[in-house]
C-alpha cells in the first residue's frame, strides 16, 4: 500500500529523531520505503495460507550495509489498529 504525502511527511518527522547511525556497519543513511508492507505468520500447510498474524510494517533500509529494519505501521499511527475486513 503506497503512503500519502501527508504519511511520508510524517514518517520523515519520526524517524528524524528516531534513526541514528545503522546498528551493523554505524554509518547514518537510511532508506524509508514508499509502501506498507506485511508480514504474515509462517504456515508450512500450503493448503492454509490464510489465517495467521499478520503484521503492517513500513521498511527502512541502510544505504550503506544494506541492513533493513521493520517498523509496525499501526504503532507508527499509519493504520487504525481495526482488524481488516
Ligand atoms: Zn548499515
């Protein structure tokens, strides 16, 4: 799901005093991706991939090492906690 411009800016303003220097290689650049993401629970059934957690999360990758960092998008006041429909 693509962020607003109004979620972009408020991104921006959290991770400004949030981010400092990236935890595997100390150098401070970091990537904020455009999108929510989710992360489902794992299920090894193939013939039940539905159900489960499933965790909205806002992707922030290192420019330098790489290193990518998950923040949960309802706690980032992205998303109402509601459950989806
Ligand atoms: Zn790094």
């Amino acid at each position: 799901m693509p962020l607003t411009d109004q979620q972009r800016a408020r991104l921006l303003q959290i991770f400004q005093q949030k981010l400092s220097q990236c935890t595997v290689c100390q150098v401070d650049s970091w990537q904020i991706s455009d999108s929510i993401f989710t992360l489902q629970e794992f299920t090894n059934n193939p013939f039940f991939r539905k159900g489960g957690s499933v965790y909205p999360v806002v992707p922030v990758s290192c420019n330098n090492c790489g290193q990518v960092i998950f923040f949960n998008a309802i706690k980032l006041g992205l998303l109402d906690a509601q459950p989806l429909q």
